[in-house]
C-alpha cells in the first residue's frame, strides 16, 4: 500500500522519535525543516497550556518555512500521545491537537479506537508503537493507521524481538505504513529497514547529541563517547524494561551488573529520577561522534543513504 500522501514530503524516510523531556519546538522544527518527521510527546509542553503554544510556533514558523522555500517544504510533525490510565492531560491534550489539526499523532501504551477517530476527524493520521506482532493485530483492530515497530536496541523503553523477526511478522498480514525502530543511526541502517519491508526509519538517540535538544551537556556527551556495550537493559526505572546509559546508573550509585527487578512505587533510586538522571538510550550511538545540529545529522544520514543505494546500485 502507498505511503499516505503527507509522507511525500519527506526529504529522508525517517520520523525523528519523540523523547520525553528532551524533544520541544526547537528539535522538532529543525528536523521538519531539514526533511524528516519531527515529533515531540504532548506531555514534553507543561503546564497543559504550554502545548498550544508549542503547536502555534511549531504550525506558523513552518508554514513560514513552506512560504519561503517552496521547492523544499517541511515535512509533517507529530504529535506522541501515551495512552495509559495514568495520563489525566490525554483528553485536553487531544483537544488541543484537534485545534491546531496535528497531522500525524504516534500513540503509545494503550490503543484506543475514540483517538483514532478523533484524529481522523480533524485529517490527521495515527501510528502506534508496539513491542510485538500480538500488540500489532490490536493497534491495527482499534483503527490504528500504521505501526511503529519497535525492536531490540531501541532507546528508552525497548522491545527485546530482533527487527527481522518483528518486520516480517507484520508484513505477512499488514500493508499499511510501517516505521521500524531501534539502533538505527546510519543512513545505510535506514535503507536496510526499507529492504526489510519497513517504509521508514524511527531514529530517537542520535538526536539526543544536537544542539536543539533539551538534555544537559554531559548527557549529549555521553551519548557521543557511548557505543552498544554501554547501554544497560532493566526494567528497574519505570517497571517497563528499557535501555540507559551505564554511565548514569554509576553515577546514581547503582550497581549495573546487579540491578534488582522493578518496584512499581519507585521512580526514584536514591534521589536519581528516571529519564532526567538515569539516562534513556539505544544502542546505536557508536554512530555519533559529535554534538551538532539537527540538520546536519539529517544531511548526513541523507548522505549516507545515498551512498547505501548507490553502493547497491539502486
Ligand atoms: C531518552 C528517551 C526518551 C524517550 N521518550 C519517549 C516518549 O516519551 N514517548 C515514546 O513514545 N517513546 C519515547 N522514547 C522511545 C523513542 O521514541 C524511540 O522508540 C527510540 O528512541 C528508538 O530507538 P533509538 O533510540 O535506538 O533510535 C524515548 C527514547 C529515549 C532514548
């Protein structure tokens, strides 16, 4: 099935991953600007209020963009929503999404057919992130329009199925739009998921290391001295397994190596709180070895990607 027609503005197949606490305005514009998919979670703008404005600076500095460079307008954003008992914003925060008639909205942990339709009902499109084929068959049953495949390696909470494995299960039955993530930080790792069936690359660590992130200097640090064998899976931080950086589980006086199993009334390990002290990432990042802008990761990988298919000759 084709790509829905949004989509063909991409200059890239790739839709920058939204990432709690540290993707905003900033990171999302200049990643639609440079051609991909920019996407923040709701719950990233706060108070409630913030969010609009968010979506208002967000809608009037692209369409200024789109104004100016007509030949290379900016590619669509998203909006991540999670879908869980435990957010009260959700309904205000689909509200404020239907105001500004968000085009796409990534939901996450929990599938709700009412979210669907209201997307639907203002234009936009949904995409769902799941760990498994079983969760997949429900995205789609609730009216999900496409999948995010999340797959081993992936930053923050990770799946644990290779994405070989996960592509080719969900291909057999599905033919709707397919984002493949986990590990991917190259321009050859993007036309590799395009070759196994996925339509497009979900990259989210990479982007922690820009200038347009909202992390502190030593984490975007860590993320360029890091490589895979740095990366710690637990499901200690938020009761769902995920990947961190080592080096922030040492620095909250935990031991890596021993990490107890969750405990659901934590999200506090000695005064080190998940996501702002222990520190969300894939294992992709030997890929990256420097802080820079957005833009120029996306050329690069635009390079990359180019160069992947012309060694292929495609
Ligand atoms: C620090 C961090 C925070 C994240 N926060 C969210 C989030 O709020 N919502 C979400 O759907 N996914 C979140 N993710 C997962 C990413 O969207 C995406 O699945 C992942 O980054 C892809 O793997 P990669 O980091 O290896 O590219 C987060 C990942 C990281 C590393």
């Amino acid at each position: 099935m084709a790509l829905p027609a949004l989509f063909d503005r991409l200059r890239l197949p790739v839709i920058g991953s939204p990432l709690f606490i540290i993707s905003g305005p900033e990171l999302v514009i200049a990643q639609c600007k440079a051609g991909i998919v920019g996407s923040f979670p709701a719950l990233n703008a706060r108070p409630q209020s913030q969010l609009d404005e968010w979506l208002h600076r967000i809608t009037e500095e692209l369409a200024a963009w789109d104004r100016d460079h007509p030949d290379t307008p900016a590619a669509p954003f998203a909006v991540n929503q999670i879908v869980h008992r435990s957010n009260p914003r959700l309904e205000e925060d689909v509200a404020t999404c239907a105001k500004w008639k968000v085009p796409i909205v990534i939901t996450s942990l929990g599938a709700r057919p009412e979210l669907n339709d209201a997307v639907h009902g203002w234009g936009g499109i949904t995409l769902h992130d799941v760990i498994d084929d079983r969760f997949a068959h429900k995205a789609v049953e609730k009216g999900a329009d496409g999948l995010i495949l999340v797959a081993a390696g992936a930053g923050g909470h990770a799946g644990r199925l290779s994405p070989f494995a996960l592509v080719q299960e969900v291909r057999e039955w599905f033919d709707g739009p397919v984002a493949l993530s986990g590990s991917i930080a190259t321009g050859g790792a993007i036309l590799a998921a395009q070759a196994m069936g996925a339509d497009l690359a979900y990259i989210g660590s990479p982007f922690i290391a820009t200038d347009e992130a909202n992390a502190i200097a030593a984490y975007k640090q860590a993320i360029v001295d890091g490589r895979a064998e740095d990366i710690v899976y637990s499901n200690l931080f938020t009761g769902v397994h995920g990947n961190y950086l080592r080096a922030s589980i040492v620095n909250a006086g935990l031991d890596p190596e021993n990490l107890p199993e969750s405990d659901p009334s934590a999200m506090n390990f000695g005064g080190a709180k998940a996501w702002k002290d222990i520190w969300g990432s894939g294992q992709g990042i030997g890929a990256v070895h420097a802080v820079e802008p957005a833009g120029a990761r996306v050329a690069r990988l635009a390079e990359e990607y180019a160069a992947a298919r012309a060694r292929l000759a495609l």
